[in-house]
C-alpha cells in the first residue's frame, strides 16, 4: 500500500515539532517549575458571530494547561500521547480512524490502577485540542471518522485518480467520507446542491429521479451532518458556484442542523471558514407548510411542554436555545420559532407522504424552488 501523503503534510509536521520543542524546552530549563500546554477555550463564551462573514468564530481567550496540577495532569499526558501518535501517522505515511488510535493508546499505566483513556470522547477531545493548538485540522493529522452521508447527481468526481460519476451511483450513491479535499469536480452539469436531514427522503427523491429531472445533488446528512458532509458542501459551493439549499424536518432539531450548516458549531468554531456555508437556505419545513399542504392531521405534539414550576425540557427546551443564538435573531426565524411555540406543533419531511409518495418531489420542492421560498 502506498504513504499517503497529504499537502500539508510538511506544515503539519512542523507544526507538531514546534509543540514537542516547547515541551522539551520546558523539562530542559531549570528555571521552569512545570509544563504547561496552551489551548484555545472553545466553550460558548469564548464563540463570536461574525455577523459580515455569517458564521462563528473562536475568540482569543486561551487556557493553561499545566502537567503538575492535579486536574490538569491527565489530559496533558493524554495530550502528547496523541500528538505524538499523529506525528508517527504522518512520518509513516499512514491513516487511521480516530476510533483506531483511541484503542491504540488506550491501556494502564504501569504501577497505578489507572487508564490512559476511560472511552473514546476523551481521546476525540483531545483530537480537537491538538488542532486548535497546533492550526492543523483533524485530516492533516492523518486522522478520519467513518464515512456519513451520501451523494447522488449529475457531478464527475476525480478522487486521487479515479472518476465517478455520481449520476450512476445506483441507489447507494456515493458513500462520503470525512477527508474530501482532495477532490476534483471533472464535470458539473447540476444547478443546486440540496442538502437533505434523513437518508429515508433522500432515497425517496431518487427513486421519484428528482436528482436528474431538476438537475440537482442530493446529499444525505444522515441527521447532524458530519465533518466531510459539511466540507463538501462548502468546497462544492465555492468552487461550482451552486447555491445550496437545506431541507430538513420543521423542528428545532432539523433547524439547528441547518444553523450548523450555515454558520457553523459552537465547538468547531475554529474551522467554521471550511466548513460553514453562509449562503446556504433554508427550504422546508416551515410552520406554513402545515396549513399550505394541508398537513395538519400529520403534526406531532412538541415533547418537554413546561408544567407546574419546572422549565421547558426536550422540543421546547431546545427551541428556546436556538431561537436565543445571535445569528437567529431575524423576523424569518423569530417567527418561525413562536408560531411553532404557538401551535404546540412539529412536522416532519415524511409527513408529505400524507398527499402521496411523489408528492414531495413533483410538487412541494419544485414549487419552493420557483417561487423561491426560503428561510435566509
């Protein structure tokens, strides 16, 4: 099997040695009385909207990660222990999934009841730690997550040598894995990119051909849409110059999948200019769309209604969180939100089943297309 080696793979390097260098430095000074590793805060307080760029930005505030203190202890070794895995990934010319160097790292400490890594979302933590440290991203690091999402239309990929055209994909489509910087659009013949919430509507506007009668790519999210789902959307928007439009459920879950889109998360603010798309919009669903294609007797009540003293739990809880983000704060979404408060309601994309099975694609898309109904 061939090294794999990436474009940044020398940057990277350097990049890990300069972190190694300063460890070091610090055990060779006897004037240090610790080691210490700094890290950008990537809580909430510590996120910006950057309101001209539309998307999320880290701020400049950073934390002190000292190897002697107690609570700190821990995470620094597990720190350079992954550093140091990815440093040896990239030298050797090597991937691995992240779930592959947890198990590669996990075990006890010799002469102490203790475990290097507990479970996998310490290890992934840390992942993120090294790339705010470091400017690198996870895939220059030489580390991938399993494929999510697929993608179905009229768009030729050249992926390390190899074309596919994405129109002959069968009804599996093209399986997206979370390193595709790589690849070259050979040709585009498609006039938007759809990003659907649920695999099940995708699969159903297959097989009504909606990817070829309307021109479009059909991607898959899968639910949250990972890293490469996210990635791709971004570099297809820019390079193919296709608007993109968002089609999940109408509830806060779907909403919040479409904000993450958009502007990107609060915990990947570090990489929001690669992997959030500012123009994207916002197709469906809507509060409107209940009594506009009469589906009302397909709602579902919202779950976690506050009762007594308690709050808001579940869909309430969660549409009050979204609907406070700074970058939510517009008419379109305030509206949005208080007419779903409202009505106690939300709808789901299958529920357009109601009318027909190809209801969806020869009536409710086209229709929301031509009339350009979206949410911005």
């Amino acid at each position: 099997m061939p090294k794999k080696e990436f474009e940044n793979d020398s940057k990277t390097l350097e990049q890990l040695k300069h972190l190694g260098k300063k460890i070091k430095n610090q055990l060779d000074d006897p004037e240090e009385d610790d080691l210490t590793f700094d890290t950008q805060v990537r809580s909430r307080s510590n996120v910006e909207y950057d309101e001209k760029e539309g998307r999320l930005a880290l701020g400049d505030s950073y934390s002190t990660r000292k190897f002697l203190n107690i609570s700190h202890a821990r995470k620094f070794m597990q720190t350079l222990m992954v550093a140091s895995k990815t440093k040896e990934l990239i030298e050797s010319g090597r991937t691995a999934a992240i779930r592959e160097v947890y198990y590669q790292l996990k075990h006890s400490v010799p002469g102490l009841d203790e475990n290097t890594f507990e479970d996998q979302d310490e290890s992934n933590n840390v992942v993120v730690d090294i790339e705010t440290a470091t400017g690198a991203i996870r895939e220059d690091l030489h580390l991938f997550a399993e494929k999510k999402g697929s993608l179905f239309g009229p768009v030729v990929i050249n992926d390390s040598g190899d074309e596919i055209d994405c129109m002959n994909m069968g009804t599996s489509g093209l399986a997206i894995p979370s390193i595709v910087d790589h690849y070259e659009f050979v040709e585009c013949e498609a006039d938007f990119i759809l990003l659907v919430e649920t695999s099940a509507m995708v699969n159903r506007l297959v097989e009504e051909d909606f990817h070829e009668e309307h021109n479009a790519i059909l991607i898959s999210a899968g639910g949250q849409p990972s890293r490469g789902v996210r990635r791709l959307v971004n570099i297809m928007h820019d390079r193919l110059d296709l608007p993109v439009y968002v089609f999940t459920d109408g509830d806060p879950w779907g909403y919040y999948i479409y904000s993450v889109l958009k502007s990107g998360s609060m915990s990947l603010a570090f990489q929001s200019d690669r992997l959030a798309t500012p123009d994207a919009k916002l197709i469906g669903m809507t509060m409107e769309d209940i009594e506009e294609y009469g589906l009302e007797h397909v709602t579902e009540d919202l779950k976690g209604k506050p009762e007594g003293n308690g709050g808001p739990t579940k869909d309430y809880k969660r549409i009050h969180d979204v609907m406070d983000y700074e970058w939510m704060q517009n008419d379109q979404w305030q509206n949005q939100f208080q007419k779903m408060l409202d009505k106690g309601v939300r709808v789901e994309q299958q529920a357009l089943a109601a009318n027909s099975l190809e209801f969806v694609a020869n009536t409710y898309l086209p229709e929301k297309i031509e009339n350009k109904e979206f949410l911005n």
